[in-house]
C-alpha cells in the first residue's frame, strides 16, 4: 500500500527485520522495527488507538483539548494524532528526558509543561491529573487505558502472526513503559501461539516486577505511591517508577514466562552495536530489549526463531549518553584521512576530539 487518506494511515505495519552480523548464528533472531511509524516510534499505535476509541464512545468532543503525562513518544504520537484531527494538546514530561522529544512535540504544535525530574513519572502524572480536572480537558491515561492494549491485540499482534505464519516463533521479547504492548500482544500470542514463550525485560536498577513487591494503587488504577524497588535508569520510555495497571494486568494472567534485569551499559552497548554492526538504528530500549533477546538465545535450542521489539528511532537520543562517545569534531584518524591527499594542505583544521 502506498496511497493514504492521511498520515494516520501510515500508523502500524512495521517490518520484521532479520539481525544478521550481531545475533548468534544457532538462532534466527528477528527484530520489530517500531520506527518506521511515521513519528518513529511504537507509541503512535497508542495514540491513534485511544484517540479513536474516545472519539467513538463520545468522551471526545470535537476541539476539545487533549492532556497526557510521558516520557515523549506518547506525547510525539498524540501530537501527530491531533494536528491531523484538530485537537489542542498539552503533553506534561518529566524534564529528565530527552530534549529532542519536547521540541519535536511543540514542533507539531503541541504545549509541553515539564515537571521537575525529583518528582519522578509519579509527580508528572499528578501534575497531568490535576490539569485536566480544573480544565476539563480529555486524558488519555495510557497507563491505564484499555484501548491502548487493545491497538496491540488488532494491529502489532496480527501483523506478527502473519509474518510468522508458518514458521517457528519460539520466543518473543519486549520490555514495558505503559504495558500496553505487553498485555496486549501477549494475551493474543496465547491464544493463537500457545508455545511462544513471553519474556519481559527489566532495567536492571528497576527490577518491579522481579522484587515481587506489589504496587499500591488508587482505585482507578493510578499508582497510590512510587514503588520502592524503582531507581533511576538510562531505558527511557521503560518502567516507569511504578507498576502501571496494563502492566500489572499482564502479570496477573500469567501472561509472562521469564523476566530478564538489562544493566543500562548493555542496553546502550547493543543500540550502538545494532547501528554501526547491522545498520540498524534504534533507541535505547530497543536495545535494552535486544540485550535481552541475546540472553534468551544463550539457552535457546538451536533452530529457535526469537523476535524482539524494536520501540523506537535512534535519533530520539542524540542528547543522550547513547551519543556521549560520538565526537562532533573530527577524530585524528578523520584528520589523518583529509591530510592524505594534497587538496587544501594549507587549511587548518581543528584539534581533534
Ligand atoms: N520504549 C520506548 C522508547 C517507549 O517510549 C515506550 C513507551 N513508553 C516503550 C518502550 C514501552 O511501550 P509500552 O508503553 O507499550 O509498554
């Protein structure tokens, strides 16, 4: 399909995209690549997803404002949802992320209102909550938001199907933000892939779900209190400072046969590893969840086919400590290879990085 009504047409229908250089050669290792959305990440499924599911029951007037708390490809998705659709949008962030992610949303039109990073994704959340109650305005509340899931199970679930008709489908990896992929990919991979073996990765400095300690929560599902085995980590996007009510549904219903702890390092590491090595360009938490597919082949029978999801676009990070060894200047090896040939000999060049 190359003809579309509107940009939204364009949301969902990522390829499964083979690792080659990088995976270990026993296993056939398959990626999800969420950036080729059209705003980059997996996080435009989300958006569409609960803008239509509001607009069809009604809870969504026409014009009226859109309020969201994330950490950035919630608020990126939306803010493409709603410049197509016309609705005003206010995305609240914890200022800790990434600065690229604020500007690429007022860029589509959005108003963001950043809460400082001490108040963790709890306080944002708060923020967001009282907003929109003085305001009246719409919020979308992914973390809790059933129609978020629920994109999952008609779209990413289906199209992993169809791609895999046929063929071995031994494991499929993903971490969490909302849960949203999680609970919703998994409960159909249940029902129509009963062996697929669901495997949920962890930062390493927010194991959650692994402490075994449960989260407190409000009666409509919101976290009561941070969760005391949350630390800060470098997976943005990823396990938030609770359990979010998608996610602790997925738990519930035994949804998940393994947990993993990714240590950042190595999440960072294979971003940079599936970039330079397979041309792969991805976030951090696509290289969180890669991280953690390597671990499940280590054990993984040979001939097992393993499918990891990809969230996001690597140029979401350029600010980050994924870029902090990528030199903006040339390199004395860059200056060795102007200096190799005679043209402009006499021009100066800056001392290297
Ligand atoms: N990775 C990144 C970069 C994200 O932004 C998100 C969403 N916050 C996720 C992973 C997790 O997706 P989900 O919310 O569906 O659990």
């Amino acid at each position: 399909m190359a003809k579309f009504d509107s940009i939204l047409g364009t949301v969902g229908g990522t390829p499964l995209v083979r690792i080659n250089n990088v995976a270990p050669k026993h296993v056939t290792l398959y990626a999800k690549v969420e950036a080729f959305n059209p705003l980059g990440s997996v996080k435009d499924r989300l958006a569409l997803g609960v803008i239509e599911a509001a607009e069809r029951s009604g809870e969504l007037k026409p014009g009226q404002t859109v309020i969201e708390a994330t950490s950035g490809n919630t608020g990126i998705g939306l803010a493409m949802v709603c410049a197509q659709k016309g609705y005003p949008l206010v995305v609240v962030m914890a200022d800790s992320f990434s600065v690229e992610r604020r500007k690429l949303m007022r860029f589509l039109g959005a108003k963001v209102v950043l809460t400082p990073a001490a108040l963790r994704a709890t306080g944002m959340i708060n923020k967001c909550l009282e907003l929109a109650k003085t305001h009246g305005w719409f919020l979308t509340r992914q973390f809790e938001n059933e129609a978020n899931a629920d994109m999952h199970s008609r779209t990413t679930a289906p199209e992993l199907l169809a791609d895999l008709a046929g063929e071995r489908f031994d494991y499929w990896v993903t971490g969490y933000g909302t849960g949203g992929t999680l609970k919703g990919v998994a409960r159909v991979l249940r029902r129509e892939r009963p062996d697929t073996k669901i495997v949920v990765c962890e930062p390493a400095d927010a194991p959650l779900i692994q402490s075994g300690e449960a989260q407190q929560r409000q009666p409509d599902g919101t976290p009561a209190a941070g969760h005391p085995a949350w630390k800060p980590h470098p997976m943005q996007g990823w396990t938030p400072d609770f359990i979010p009510k998608l996610t602790g549904e997925a738990v519930d219903s035994h949804l998940i046969d393994r947990l993993i702890s990714i240590p950042g390092p190595e999440a960072l590491k294979a971003s940079r590893d599936l970039a330079a090595k397979e041309g792969v360009f991805v976030g951090i938490t696509a290289g969180a969840t890669f991280a953690g597919a390597l671990k499940v082949a280590e054990t993984a029978e040979p001939g097992s086919t393993i499918v990891c999801m990809m969230p996001d676009t690597g140029e979401r990070y350029l600010s980050t400590p994924l870029f902090a060894d990528t030199p903006a200047e040339m390199t004395a090896e860059e200056i060795a290879i102007f200096r190799s040939t005679p043209l402009y000999a006499d021009v100066e060049l800056p001392q290297p990085a």
